[in-house]
C-alpha cells in the first residue's frame, strides 16, 4: 500500500502527519508551498479540485477533508489505537474532529484572512475580535473537557492531533492561551511527543527550502 500526504506548513495537515507517524505508518510527504500556488496548480486540482490540504493519496485514490482521512488512517492502523475502541466513545471522539475542522478551524481562517470574509474599509479588526471572542468560547468548552485529564480520552487519539493544531495556529495568529490552563499544559505535553516534534522538524526543513527558493 503506497499512502501519500499532501502538507503544506502551518495548516492542519500537521494532525494526519501525526497520527500517520504515531501508526509507524510508511509515507510519504508532498509539500505544497501556497505562496507560490502549488495547490492551485492544473496536477494538483485534478487530484483535489478544492485546492486545500491535506490530501491523502492510498495507492493513487485521493481522499480529502480532515475527517475522512483520520477515519482512514485509525481504521487502517488500529493498533495505534487513534480513536477509542468503545463505540460510543469512537463517536465522541469523531464529534471531536468534527467540531474541530468545522467549528474552530473557520475562525481560526477568518483572523488569518479577515479580507476574504468582508472587504469593507476597516472591518478588519471586527472580523479578527469576532473570530476570537468564538474561538476562546470554544476554547472554554476544551478547558472543561480536559480538566483533571492527559488527553480528551484514556490514551492519544486523533482528537488530540487535531486539537493541538487548532492551539498551535490559534497562537501563531496571537490568539493567547491565558485563561485556559488546561488547554496550555495539553499543548505543551503533545507538544513534547515524538511524532509532533518529528513534525515539527520536517516543518522547519520545508520552510527553509521555500524561503531559498524565493
């Protein structure tokens, strides 16, 4: 089985990097660098016509969305134990990823670009307060939901993965974490796992080759 990630820096390709390396999983990794418009490229929309990461390719089948890729990865390396084995639980944690890319990943986008939400003269600042004022409601709710715990569940799940994105790009864009213990001690402790500082190191490496190809 050939499987190949789709990245690019910074996005939420991080969380199937991941959990793909938390499965022991063989990859490879296709960097997309979107400053110069590689995911809008002719061969990169005929795979993925929504021009966005990730992208999984398993044995040249593509499959898109965040969602659907760690149902795969979990289903096809269950020893990894990516998604809780109660089912009930399972669902929980799939709520979990779901919740992730469609309610905080779309503000997390709007403060990154407030102009492609609304273009008005000076909406900018409400666009990137109303995007935080959501994101730290959501946040809250995390704050409740790993008090007193290591993880979202009894063990690392995708959930986690994804999560820990969605912390790590809501900082790079100045969303702070004061107020929300629990939520800073959980990105520290998956911080610090092997497969994420993996991650991060093959990060650093694709952004030195993009700024020398500048």
């Amino acid at each position: 089985m050939e499987i190949l990630l789709y990245y690019a820096p910074n996005t939420c390709a991080l969380a199937p990097y991941v959990t793909l390396t938390e499965a022991n999983a063989t990859f490879e990794v296709r960097p997309l660098n979107f400053r110069t418009g590689q995911n809008r490229s002719p061969d990169y929309l005929k795979l993925n016509p929504k021009h966005k990461v990730p992208l999984l390719l398993v044995d040249g089948q593509p499959l898109s969305e965040s969602v659907a890729i760690q149902l795969w990865i979990a289903r096809n390396f269950p020893q990894a134990k990516l998604l809780p084995s109660d089912p009930w639980q399972e669902l929980k944690a799939i709520s979990i990823l779901s919740w992730c890319a469609s309610g905080i990943h779309p503000y997390l986008s709007r403060i990154n670009g407030p102009a492609r939400v609304c273009d008005l003269p000076g909406a900018e600042a409400s666009v990137v307060k109303f995007s935080k004022d959501i994101l730290f409601e959501n946040y809250q709710i995390a704050e409740g939901l790993l008090a007193g715990r290591e993880f979202f569940f009894d063990h690392f799940t995708a959930a986690d993965a994804h999560f820990f994105w969605c912390i790590r790009r809501g900082l790079q864009l100045d969303v702070s974490l004061s107020g929300f213990p629990n939520c800073q001690a959980f990105f520290e402790r998956i911080k610090a796992r092997p497969s994420v500082q993996k991650l991060l190191a093959y990060e650093t490496s694709v952004q030195t080759q993009f700024n020398e190809a500048a």
